[in-house]
C-alpha cells in the first residue's frame, strides 16, 4: 500500500511540475483576468455598447468582403454576436497579430527565394498535358501557386497499412548514407519512437546528418520536456515547430501538420502516418487504426527535400543551408529504381506532383487538389478521411458529382479519437446521401487515412483532412499522381476497407439520438475555428 502511494505522489508531482501544467495553468488565470476586466467595464456600458456596435458593423463589412471561405466567415459573425464584446477583441487580437504578420512574410520569401529549386519542367508539363488535357489547368495552377512541378520519373509504392508503411520506412532510414528529415505532427513515447530513435542515432554515430522536426503540440502533450535536449545530445538535429507557450497568442492555432521523410534526396514518404504506436497497432486506443503510406523513388522527391528546409528554417537551426546539397541530382539512379527498371520495366510511372499548404499563402491548393479531383470525375470518386467537418464549397462540390451520377464514397471512422469532430462528420450524412453519395464507417475501429482515388486514373494521398484547419490553418503536405501502378493498389485497398464497414443509411441517422443530430448542426457553425 505505502509503495502504490508513494508511485501516486511521484505521478501528481510530476504532473503538476510538468509544462503541460504550467502552461494550462497559466492560460486559465489570463482567462479569468480577462472576465475580469470585462466586468470592471460594465460600468461604462453605454459607451461601451456604442463603441461596440460601431466596431461590429466594420468588422462585418470587413469580414463579408474577405476572400475566404463563406464558413468561416459565418462562424467568425456567429462567434461575435455570441459574444459581442470578447469575440470582437479575439478576433482583432488574432488580425492584428505582429507574430503572425512576421511569420507570413517569412514563409513568402522562403518560397519566393527557393523558387529557382521547383521550376518546371516544360517537357514533362507539356507531355502530362498531352495525355490528360482535362488535368493541365490543376497541373498549371500547382505550379504557378507553389510552384509544384509535375514529374513523370518517379516510382510510387502504397502501404495499405501503418505497420507495412512503417517497416518501408525503417529499411530506408537504416540505408542513409548523407542525410535524413523527418518531419511530423504527432510523436509520442512509445516503442515505435523508440525504434525510431535508435536508427536515427545509429546513423548520426555514423556521419549522417539527422534532422528531426515535430510539432509543439505534441511537445507540450506527450513528450517528455528533455526530449530535444536528449535528442542534441546524441547529434541530432531537433526543430519544435512552433511550442504551445503559456501566453495567449494566435501562433497555438497554426499547426505543422505534415508528415514526411526523406532520406538522401532519393526516396520520400507521406501520408496519414504518424510517429505513435497506435499508427502501427501497437496499441488499440480506438480499434484498429487504419492508416496508409506512399514512397516516393526518383525526382519528385527534390519537392519534399525544399518543403522540410523551407519548414526547418523558419524556427529550426539557423546557419545557412546550401539547400542545393541536399537534391540530389540523379535520383533514378539508386539500387530500388534500378530494380525497377531491370525487372518492371513496363510498370507505368505516370505522373507525381507533390504539393503543399501553409496557412500564410491563401491558396487553399489541398482543397483546389480535392475539388479538381470531384469535378474531372466520370466513373467514381471514392474517399477516406478520418474528419469529415465540409466547407459550403467542397460540399457543394461532392454534392454535385453525385447529383450528375459519378458513384462517391466516403468512409470515416465508427470509432472516433475525438467526439465533437465525429457529430459534426454525422451531421452532413443526410445531404450527403439524398444526393446519392454512399457513407461507410469503418467497423472494426479508426480510419486516419487520408485518400481520394478516381476513374483508375489519378488519386491523392497525404496529410490533409477534410476540414477546415487542413485547407486553412495547418501546414499540409500531399502527392498528387496520375496513371501510376500505385492507383490500382488504392482502389483495390480502398474496396477490400469497405467490406469492413458498415454503410450508413437515412434511417440509421434519423435512429440517432435527438441530442446528438442538435449537437452536430450546431456544432458545424464553429467547425472552421475548431
């Protein structure tokens, strides 16, 4: 008995000492110093109702003429009528922001000075044009918005799983013989990270460069406070992106949401998977975790290579990277691709164009990438994403591919990690399926993948949800591709995950719970700000 107290008194210390603590504790007492002032001005109210009502109608005509998504806009009105007075000062607060203004301009030169990296190549362009005139604007859009070229010398490999996908990885990461990135949202302890971090320290030990970037979301949640410090210890390189800090501010609101690897410039991965050991099933925190990844083998990997750097050094190591020491220059020239082109020789490359969103470039080019996708489709349109939380215009443009009778499917999860995004996800089932589109939830536990694939043609594999953080407020990554062998793989997977699901119908919403249908109508007014 004495020694489980003492264990509990060493948890609770370690708790209440932790950073996690610290900054949420020190958030709820600006909380309240803020209510409090609020109610030291209550005794100036009639100026204060003036000052506010002319305020408001600025802020409205202001906000209504924005070019941003209609949804956020209602949810910004909805939250300032809610709150007059806090919702006007939160949303100045977040507008007026000096760090966020700095950071934007930052992200902008990066992409303006790295340019040169990613210029396209008019031969490939105008072949990928050729072949498939219906995707040349997206193709010319990716460009001119990144720029993300489009590339037809890269071998693409699908894991139908985070254990398959994981296993590709580690192979790879134990074969760098000049640098690894590592770039990801999630990481938590566990024996993944743990493997994870013995190659990296294995080939750090052996003259490889190692850089290690995550978010500090997962910083402050999951991660010890010393593990950076640990990480420098053993020669590796570690960036936080962005540390949740104990102060209001709007930086806690952009994420780095990517999810990459990169080893020597030659191979690259992305995709849903995470660095935890529910990705690989290790644990079952909510069923069985469905997630996918793509490698990437030859020239397109050069994007990923300038994505990382252009993330890295924002806040990463500040000495000055000769980024062109890190692309490779003869990609198809390591042992994998040569097997390839030995033994498959009539396997399709295709076309790959990786791309990427930041919420300092309002170009929304995930969402342009997925409704290029809905609206190019003649057969099908077949989906995965564990959120499904839809702005006016994506839903209206799923709605309308299965209005003109292209066969959509979705799958989101049956067990959810996070509940309010999952009433919100069950909200848009009426619509959806009035419109002919097909929803299945995933039985045996969480969908994280994130997938669209159409006609056997061209899909798209990455890190983006289906909402509105992903196209608005994270850093995102994901690869587009067309007539790669890849295509067939996700279709296959994607009807051999539908056999596990259950199909949803108009009456098994309507067999919801009063509260829960309520609960997610109204909860999709503030899914944009979520």
């Amino acid at each position: 008995m004495g020694s489980r107290k003492s264990k509990f008194k060493i948890k609770v210390s370690k708790n209440i000492f932790s950073r996690r603590f610290i900054i949420i504790l020190l958030l709820f007492i600006q909380v309240i110093l803020l209510g409090v002032s609020f109610l030291m001005l209550t005794q100036y109210i009639h100026y204060v109702y003036i000052i506010n009502l002319i305020i408001s109608f600025i802020l409205v005509v202001y906000i209504v003429n924005r070019q941003e998504s209609p949804k956020f806009k209602i949810a910004w009105l909805t939250f300032m009528c809610l709150l007059p007075i806090f919702g006007i000062l939160y949303y100045l607060y977040i507008e007026l922001s000096p760090k966020w203004k700095e950071n934007a301009i930052k992200v902008q030169n990066l992409i303006k000075d790295t340019a040169y990296l990613l210029d396209d190549d008019e031969k490939v362009f105008n072949k990928a044009a050729h072949d498939m005139p219906e995707q040349a604007g997206l193709l010319n859009f990716l460009q001119k918005n990144g720029p993300y070229p489009v590339y037809n010398e890269t071998d693409v490999t699908y894991y139908n799983e985070g254990e398959k996908g994981f296993e590709a990885i580690k192979t790879v990461l134990k074969s760098a013989k000049s640098y690894i990135f590592m770039e990801y949202f999630a990481v938590s302890p566990g024996k993944l990270l743990d493997e994870v971090v013995e190659i990296l320290i294995e080939r750090a030990d052996s003259g490889v460069e190692v850089r290690f970037m995550y978010d500090g979301f997962s910083h402050t949640k999951t991660l010890p406070d010393d593990f950076p410090v640990r990480l420098r210890e053993m020669g590796i390189l570690v960036n936080v992106f962005e540390p949740l800090n104990p102060f209001l501010s709007t930086d806690q609101n952009y994420r780095d949401h990517r999810k990459i690897t990169v080893v020597d410039g030659k191979v690259a991965f992305t995709g849903g998977f995470n660095l935890g050991d529910e990705y690989v099933n290790f644990i079952h925190p909510f069923g069985h975790w469905k997630d996918v990844v793509v490698k990437l083998n030859g020239d397109a990997v050069k994007t990923f290579v300038v994505l990382f750097l252009q993330n890295w050094n924002l806040e990463g190591d500040k000495r000055k990277d000769t980024w062109e020491d890190y692309i490779d220059s003869n990609t198809n020239t390591d042992n994998d691709v040569n097997r390839l082109k030995d033994n498959q020789s009539k396997v399709e490359k295709g076309f790959v164009a990786p791309y990427a969103d930041s919420p300092n470039i309002p170009n929304e080019i995930g969402e342009a990438v997925y409704i290029n996708i809905l609206n190019q489709a003649k057969d099908y349109v077949w989906i995965m994403s564990p959120y499904l939380i839809l702005g006016s215009v994506i839903l209206k443009t799923i709605i309308y591919a299965g209005k003109r009778g292209v066969d959509v499917k979705i799958i989101i999860p049956h067990i959810p990690d996070k509940k309010i995004p999952f009433l919100i996800a069950r909200s848009f089932c009426s619509e959806l399926m009035n419109a002919g589109i097909k929803i299945y939830e995933y039985t045996p536990g969480f969908v994280h993948a994130k997938i669209f694939v159409s006609d056997d043609i061209v899909a798209t594999v990455g890190s983006y949800n289906m909402d509105s953080r992903s196209f608005y407020l994270n850093y995102e990554v994901g690869v587009w591709f067309a007539h790669c062998s890849a295509i067939k793989d996700i279709a296959e997977d994607y009807e051999n995950t539908r056999l596990e699901c259950q199909e949803m119908k108009i009456s098994d919403y309507k067999e919801l719970s009063l509260s829960s249908r309520i609960a997610g109508k109204i909860l999709r007014i503030f899914g944009p700000l979520m």
